[in-house]
C-alpha cells in the first residue's frame, strides 16, 4: 500500500485540473493585488485639507532684519537688488512660512556701515498667542534666513550670511 506525504492533501485535485494549493496561491495573490489597486486609488483621490487649508490672515506682522556685508562684497552694485530677490525666494519656498508672506522690501542701505535693513512683511492670524510664539516667532523667521545662507551661497559674495552674527534683528 502506497503511503501518503505532509503535504498530499495540497496536492489533490480540487475542479478540474485546479489542485488544493492553486486555489490557495490564487486567492492569496487575489487579495494582494486588491490591497495593491486600492492603496492606489485612496493616494490618488486624498486630499489634505490641511494643506490646502487658506488661513484668515487678519493681521500684519512685520520683522525688520539688519544683514551685515562683508568688506569684499559692499562694491557690488547689484547687491541690494539680489538679496531683496533672494529673501522673497526664501519666504516664498518656505514650507512654514510661505504661506505668510507677503513682501520685502529695502528699509535701508548703508554702504558706510556696509549694512542692509529689510521690512520683512507677513500676514498672521490675529489672537493667536501660541501662533506667534512658535511660528512666527523672530528666532524662526531668522533661522530659516540663516539656514538658506548656510546651504547656498551666494555667488561673487561667499562670505555674506555665513557668521551667524550678520543677521541681526532690528527693533520693531
């Protein structure tokens, strides 16, 4: 008499030529592709509300930063110009604060004291204590100034933003 195995049970035959462990592999395989094709479609329809989320911007803030220029870059006539471009770029890409932003603009320039002061102007929601302390707080205003001047510097001017102490702020 012929003795049977483990795994003789998947082996026999259950419709057709379709055998124990193919109905099982198939299902398997049924289910993974089901998850596969909904997990596409609930990343292709979710939307974040809170992404798209507009703020009621009731309020201005504004922050006035002094930038100090180094000796070899307050020759350069273009200067004012491209820092006020570069500022604008930085606040507008901001994943914090783009969304804030309003404006920069020159406040002054003195090439005797080779300085920059910026009007750095966002709108904020009014009431919003912990807002203020946390998002628009001068130190986080600052920081991602600094962080952006660390990582890309600017061409002809190396040297400009990289001492921690060229930003400074102003007042208000």
């Amino acid at each position: 008499d012929k003795k049977e195995g483990p795994w003789s049970s998947c082996n026999k035959i259950l419709i057709g030529r379709c055998r124990v462990w193919m109905a099982v592999a198939s299902v398997f395989v049924g289910l993974i592709i089901v998850i596969i094709i909904s997990l596409g479609i609930v990343g292709v329809t979710y939307i974040d509300e809170d992404e798209n989320e507009v703020p009621e911007l009731s309020s201005n803030k504004t922050f006035l930063v002094m930038l100090k220029i180094p000796d070899e870059c307050v020759s350069q006539e273009e200067l004012p110009h491209l820092l006020t471009q570069r500022l604008t770029d930085v606040y507008n890409s901001s994943p914090s604060l783009s969304r804030y932003f309003t404006s920069v603009e020159i406040a002054d320039f003195s090439s005797e004291n080779a300085t920059i002061t910026y009007h750095l102007l966002f709108g904020v929601p009014s009431g919003d204590d912990r807002f203020m302390e946390y998002m628009m707080s001068e130190e986080v205003v600052l920081s991602i100034l600094r962080q952006d001047f660390h990582d890309k510097n600017m061409p002809g001017c190396e040297a400009l933003g990289l001492d921690p102490a060229s930003f400074l702020p102003y007042g208000e």
